[in-house]
C-alpha cells in the first residue's frame, strides 16, 4: 500500500523544534522517554506488535528479518515472561522476535519536515542483545539490557509509505557474564532472584532532526552558582555556528542565564559551555534556587544550535538542579551541609510487568510512595531504573543512587560487558539532580574473591575509577556492603533483627574502629586489605528485611526475620530506626525493602504498593 509524499507537503508546514515551540520541560507529563532533551515532536511506538518465540534460534536462517507468520499479539514494552504483555510465558525461552508496521502517520507524529529531515529509531532498553531490520535492511545491533541506544532509518522512512520494523532480542539465562542484576538463572525465582526480562522493556520511538541537530546534553552543577553544560552534536554544524543556552526559573518568570558559544570547526562534535547563575530580579538568591528533596527546584532550559546568519537550525528543552553533593570529615554533604541519608531499597519489579513500570504513571507514584513513607532517598537495586522514574526524582524531590546490576562471573567478557554498560549508564543519568551516588558493584557480585585475588580488586579500583572520571561530581562506592577498594562512602550490609545489638553494634567511636578493622556483620571484612579508612562517611545501606504478611504466619514468604503480627513488625521497625539514631557516626541508611518482590515479602509495601500498616506508624518508625 502506497501513501501520499509526505515531501508534497513539507514546505507548508513549520520547522519543528523551535525555542518558541517547545515543551517546559520541569512541568512535562511523564510520558516523554528522554526528559531532559526534549523536541516539540516524537511518536511513540508502543502498543500492540507481532511476537514469536524463537527456541531453535531458527530464524535468522529462515529470514524472519522480512517478517515471521504464526506470529502473536504482545503489547510492548511489556517483556513476553509477563502478564502485562499478553504473552506471560516465564519460561526460558532465549531468543525472540518482534514486528511492527511503521506507518506514515508515525512519520509525521515524529515531526518530519524539510527542516527536520532525518529520522531516528529510538529504544530505551532491549535486554540483553538486539538486532534491528527495517524492511529486510539491516539497521544495527546493541549489546546491553538496560541502555538505550538509536538508529538513522532516514533512507527507508522519508519515502513514505508502510515500513516493516523487525527487533531479534536474546537474552540466555545461562551467561552468567551478562549483567543481569536480580534476574534469576533458574526457571522459577528463588531466594532473592526474580522472574526473567526478556527483550523489549521500555519505550521504542521515532523522532525527526535537522540535518545537524542536537544529540546531547550534560548537565552538571559547578559550585553553587553555575553549571557546566557538554552539548553533543549530531551532524556537521557549519563553521560560525552557535549554541545559545537559556536559563530561567521553574515558573518561567525570570532570566537566569543566556550564554552562547562559537562553533569553529565542522568537526565538532562537543561544545562545552559555562553557564553562571543569575541572582534573579525579583530578589531570590542564588542559594534561594538551590535543589534538595525539600525544595526540588528546577530550573528550565532552551539549547538553540544557531546557523552562521542567525536562524534556529535546531532546538531543545531541557532542565537542571542546581545542587552540591559530596563526603567530608565523615559526612555525607548535600548544597555544602551535613545531610542525612534516609533511604530505601527499591527492586523495580513489578509482578503484572516485571521491569517495565505497568503504567507511566506508575513510576510517578513509587516516587511518591517512597517519600510518603517519610524517605529523602531511594537506592535503585540491581536495576537502571526508567529515566522517566529519575524524572519525577528531580522534580519531586528524591536523592538516588544509580547502581549497576550485576554480572555473576569474573572473566574478560564479563569485566568488558558491566564496563560497557556501566558507562552508558552514568553517560546517561549523569544530568539528573535526584542522582548522588554512583554504585557500580554490589556485595561482590561478579567479584567474588575481591577479597584476596590482585585482578579482582584492579577491577573494582577500575569501575569505581572509570565512574570518577566520566563524573567527578558525586561519590562512589567500589563495593556497596562490604570489600570496598576505593570507596568515597564505607557501606555496611547489617540485618541484625534486634535493635538492642544493632545499636551497640554501631554506638560510638571505638564501635565504628572496631568495624572497620576486623571482619563486619556478614563475616565479610569492610575494608580489603590495603585499602585505609580516610574518615569517610559510613552508611547502613542494607539493613531490616523482615518478613510480614498481613493475615498470613511469620514463616510464610522469604526474609532474613519475621515478624508475628502487625504490632510484632511495626515495633521491630522502631527499635532498629531508634538504633541507628542512636549510632554516633551512622550518617545514612537504607531499608530493605519498599515492596514484596516474588517470595521476598520483606516489604514495607505489598507487592501492589499497599502499605502493610498505617502509613502515619511506619512513617514514625522511619523518621523518628
């Protein structure tokens, strides 16, 4: 079926993308899949698409590239082992395809003009391996579940007409060199691992760009009265050309900044760009803008690319906090003060749709779960979290700390794989507000005689090394738990189930010494050997786990304590909150955990999100 040129009308039609059109981008709806580089224009292409499993690994062979028959409904980006896609088969099942007719109505819901004429295939996060078709011509791969990466498919798309998108994902239980995180390597969870995520897990979409446009932004705070600002470039921008960066204030009232910057070369692909904060005219000081989880104040953003004579080539909206993060003098400090870290651990599971949030909405409302419960920060577990969630972190107000999920094997391919990934992971994130803390291993998990063996420890010195040197802003921890190498935060994993001892375990000074030099809770040392206490802040990063479920015996479900009844489990809570108050040198924590995963019911929460007491209880316990 043939459809009209979309060219006919082009030259009717308003460059998309201009500063005047363009979305405030710290009050959007949630729904965007790259909050802060936002265009006036995108199609989102989720929703129902043709799925086949694919056993044998069959069909590469038999050119399913083209298309596939037997093919059944799955509704993306809900992964086929759950129930939300429709498909709901948790069994293993390594290789899978998809299809999807990508049609001229999608192409002019991207914005395609002959201002913006080149067309870009977007995927948020396809695990673990992808390979992309467009009507039997192949597009690219990708390696890595939980990044996003992109596609040119301008030379089919801007032909008009009805496209074929084909999408080969496999995912093998069995590679333990995969950073999988929490997926379990068994057919049914056990323990504290989960049904798998296979494939398609956030949003796929398509966009259109000028022929030199704007690719990325890198936002980060220096000091607290500017920011640096890395734009990317996409395209060669002629020589003479501008980036113009404007700033103003989350209502929109007030200029804060309006800097510009000469590109001098048609080879530039990164402009670098120092933006100072204006004191505001109606009076505000600049630490008056200042972002924390008590005042989340954003500031908006336009980034124009400017032609040689002046024009708009290319727009985006974006956001930034501005906020100070760091350690000193064993403190952990937000906007240059002490801050104390009340946390909570977050799997980012779902039981209807595993990793993918069932809803947009959804992501919005574990935000605001977390901070009714009477938290300021969320430690994503062995996930890298919709960006979408960090979005309503940076507006809402919610400290994070990105975490890589982990590989279960050290070998080459596995230090190379998490490397990789990892990367990607903080290249990505790295402009959010809400994002403090940097944990690339957890537990010593692909790291397991970290210890004792020389290659390890490199390894772990080299992630948390490779973190500071892509963001010098935040803290790392080498080794959340225990075994740290080069850690700016010394995290302790504790799940004592009685107050009384926690709160010797961690009362004064001679207990913190005590801690650190012999062998910590888990009879894992805290510290490897070689590696010195400077005084940084030490965390209680995993502690409680105790299991309850209401109407249900204490041995029911998987937990490291249970609790007897409701009063049982709210008291428990207390008395191990009134122990860390109590501790001299405890300057964060993180309970384990927010929601029931699976067997795990260890939960503030059910694994539908409802508390399992009255929220006003356990929002005493938590803050005291």
């Amino acid at each position: 079926m043939e459809s009209p040129s979309l060219a006919s009308d082009a030259a009717q039609r308003q460059p998309v993308g201009t500063p005047a059109e363009l979305p405030q981008a710290s009050r959007q709806d949630g729904s965007y899949p790259r909050p802060q580089l936002m265009r006036s224009a995108w199609a989102d292409l989720d929703g129902v698409w043709s799925f086949r499993h694919d056993d044998a690994d069959l069909g590469a062979q038999q050119g399913w590239s083209s298309g596939f028959g037997e093919a059944r409904d799955i509704l993306v980006p809900f992964p086929p082992e759950s129930r939300a896609s429709g498909i709901g088969e948790p069994g293993f099942h390594p290789v899978v395809w998809y299809s999807r007719t990508i049609t001229p109505a999608d192409v002019e819901r991207a914005g395609w003009s002959e201002a913006a004429p080149r067309l870009l295939l977007h995927f948020g996060a396809v695990d673990y391996r992808a390979s992309v078709w467009l009507d039997g011509e192949f597009l690219g791969a990708h390696e890595g579940g939980h990044t996003p990466f992109s596609f040119d498919a301008t030379g089919l798309l801007a032909e008009g007409g009805y496209h074929l998108l084909v999408v080969r994902a496999e995912d093998d239980p069995a590679d333990a060199t995969q950073p999988r995180g929490k997926q379990d390597w068994q057919e049914s969870p056990h323990a504290i691992w989960y049904r798998r995520t296979t494939g398609i897990w956030q949003t796929v979409w398509l966009e259109a760009v000028p022929t030199a446009s704007i690719a990325g932004l890198r936002w980060l705070p220096a000091g607290q009265a500017a920011v640096s600002l890395r734009v990317g470039l996409r395209g060669a921008a002629a020589v003479g050309s501008r980036i113009r960066v404007t700033l103003f204030d989350v209502e929109g009232r007030e200029d804060l900044a309006a800097v510009e910057a000469t590109i001098a070369s048609p080879s530039t692909h990164d402009v670098e760009v120092a933006v100072p904060i204006a004191r505001q005219r109606h009076g505000q000081a600049a630490h008056e803008i200042l972002w924390s989880p008590e005042a989340p104040h954003l500031i908006d953003a336009t980034v124009t690319l400017l032609g040689p004579d002046g024009t708009a080539v290319d727009a985006v909206a974006s956001y930034v906090g501005l906020r100070t993060v760091g350690v000193d003098r064993g403190a952990f400090l937000l906007n240059g003060g002490p801050y104390p870290v009340r946390s909570v651990l977050d799997q980012g599971y779902w039981p209807q749709s595993h990793l993918a949030a069932p809803s947009r909405a959804a992501l919005r409302s574990e935000v605001e779960a977390i901070k009714a419960l009477g938290f300021n920060a969320v430690r994503l577990h062995q996930k890298v979290e919709d960006p979408r969630f960090h979005y309503w972190a940076d507006r809402l107000g919610l400290l994070v700390w990105g975490e890589a999920p982990g590989a279960y094997e050290f070998s080459p391919t596995a230090v190379q794989r998490l490397m990789r990934e990892w990367m990607d992971v903080v290249e990505r994130d790295v402009s959010h507000p809400s994002v403090v803390t940097w944990v690339p291993a957890n537990e010593s998990w692909g790291i397991q005689h970290v210890a004792t063996e020389p290659a390890q420890q490199a390894y772990a010195r080299a992630l948390a090394d490779v973190t500071r040197a892509l963001d010098p802003s935040r803290p790392v921890i080498s080794n959340d738990g225990w075994e740290h190498t080069a850690s700016d935060i010394l995290s302790v994993h504790d799940y004592e189930g009685d107050g009384a001892v926690l709160a010797r375990r961690y009362a004064d000074a001679a207990a913190r010494d005590e801690l650190l030099r012999g062998m910590g809770p888990s009879g894992r040392r805290i510290l490897i050997a070689g590696a010195e206490d400077h005084g940084q802040p030490v965390m209680l990063t995993e502690f409680g786990g105790i299991v309850y479920q209401p109407g249900a015996g204490r041995e029911d479900g998987w937990g490291y304590t249970a609790a007897s009844d409701e009063a049982d489990w709210v008291q428990r809570i207390t008395a191990l909150y009134d122990a860390i108050r109590a501790s001299s040198f405890l300057v964060g924590s993180c309970y384990t955990q927010l929601t029931d995963t699976e067997q795990e019911t260890n939960g503030l929460l059910t694994e539908d999100r409802e508390p399992k007491a009255p929220l006003h209880l356990l929002r005493k316990a938590i803050t005291g």
